[in-house]
C-alpha cells in the first residue's frame, strides 16, 4: 500500500521483514531490505522468478511506504538442472543425443 502516511523506517523495515518471513521464500533465497524515508529498496538473490511477485506484494502492502525499488535477482538454473531438463525431454521424444564432450556421462 502506498501512501502518504508517515511511519517510521525502522517499523516499515519490521512488518517488511515479518511479512517476508511468512511468505518462506526458502532457504536458497536471500532479499535485504533498506528503508529511507518510506522508500524501500529490494535486493538480493531469489531462486525462482515467481518469488519476486510474492516479495514485491508482501513489501507494497505495509503502510507508510512512499515507493518501492526493485534490485532482486533471480539465480540462474543449475547444469544439473539443465542437464536433467535435456534428459528428460530426450525421453519424452524418444531421442538421444550423440555423446560430446559436453554431455559425457
């Protein structure tokens, strides 16, 4: 909720991170927040793109907040992820890749 209601940094710093916390980003995503004359900056590293829209929620609706920037980042996926994900897709297709030096087992 953006407003023009004066609250205190440290209180809006507060019910940030309260919401934050019950909003269990997981344990592989990391969100700072700064507050300065209501103005709240958002950074750190999400793991998943989804969670920025949860962050940027649970930060807009506390009140006293003038405006709210942006900074996250979201991790990029693992190689095994990746690697997984092509294994995967092989199967579902019914085809292989010929081995490379990049796909070795």
């Amino acid at each position: 909720m953006l407003s023009r209601k004066h609250v205190a940094d440290k209180d809006i710093l507060r019910q940030i991170n309260h919401r934050l916390l019950k909003a269990s980003l997981g344990a592989h995503s990391r969100v700072t927040v700064q507050v300065h004359n209501g103005d709240v900056t958002l950074s750190g590293t999400l793991e998943y793109q989804n969670q920025r829209k949860a962050v940027l929620r649970a930060s807009r609706s506390v009140d006293g907040i003038r405006r709210v920037v942006d900074t996250m980042t979201v991790k990029p996926a693992t190689t095994k992820w990746r690697q997984q994900t092509l294994d995967d897709l092989e199967k579902a297709l019914g085809t292989s890749r010929e081995p490379t030096p990049e796909n070795k087992p």
